[in-house]
C-alpha cells in the first residue's frame, strides 16, 4: 500500500511540474502574452499583412511599433519598406488587454515578399517587444 499512495504521490508531482513548466513556456515575457502574423497575397498586386497580440493583462500600450516588408532579392532577403507605428495609428492600442489589426501594402507581382513584425506590450511596470517573423507570400 505504502508503494502505491508513493508511486501516485510522484506521478502526480511530476504532472504538476510538467503543466507548470508548459505553462511558462508559452508566455512570451512579463507582458506578452502570445502574438501572431500572417501576410497574404491578395491578388491586384496587394498584400496583407496582419496581426493579433495579447498582452498579459491590461496594457498602457500593446500593438506593433513596425513592419519591415522584405522581399526576396536572388537567395537573400532586402527590406522594400518600413511601416511604423508613428505613421500608422492602426498599430497600437491603450488600455487593452489585446490589440488587432491590418495594413495592405502594394507589391510587384511574382515577387516573394514576408514581413518582420515588431510586436510591443507596455505597462505601469515597463515593456518588452519581440520581432515575429511571417510566412512567404508571392504577389499576384
């Protein structure tokens, strides 16, 4: 009896720490909670770029503070243009706990474009960002 209440008491320890050390993994920093992007190409030589970002809880300020559009120059990658939040208001949010939103941007079609996204979270108690980035997309 003594063997099994020690065998339950230590696979229940080991599945307390194993969902603790998951749980920790997927929180991105003190004040990000998750983030995302995603680039289509929409055809008429216009593509969408995408984000949603959660904060870990309410935010002075969350959103992207900028995009650097990349595309693809023989094997390497250059940036076609940087989108910043100072022109684009869209990007952050105050006072929310997550922020969404779009820019589309003009491309050359069957150019292979992806996008370096700056994702920003701000509290009382500071900030962090982190650069996130996207698929590959080919203009149509």
């Amino acid at each position: 009896m003594k063997r099994k209440m020690l065998l339950i008491l230590t696979l229940s320890t080991i599945l307390i720490f194993s969902i603790s050390v998951v749980a920790s993994a997927e929180r991105s920093s003190h004040y990000l909670e998750s983030y995302h992007s995603t680039i289509v190409a929409e055809g008429n030589k216009k593509i969408l770029i995408d984000f949603l970002v959660f904060g870990t809880g309410k935010m002075t300020s969350i959103g992207v503070t900028q995009i650097e559009v990349q595309k693809k120059s023989g094997s390497t990658w250059v940036t076609d243009q940087t989108l910043k939040s100072s022109s684009y208001p869209n990007f952050l949010a105050s006072n929310k706990i997550l922020h969404a939103s779009q820019v589309r941007i003009n491309g050359v079609v069957g150019t292979e474009y992806r996008a370096i996204v700056t994702f920003y979270a701000a509290n009382s108690n500071g900030s962090d960002s982190k650069n996130y980035t996207s698929s590959t997309v080919t203009c149509k």
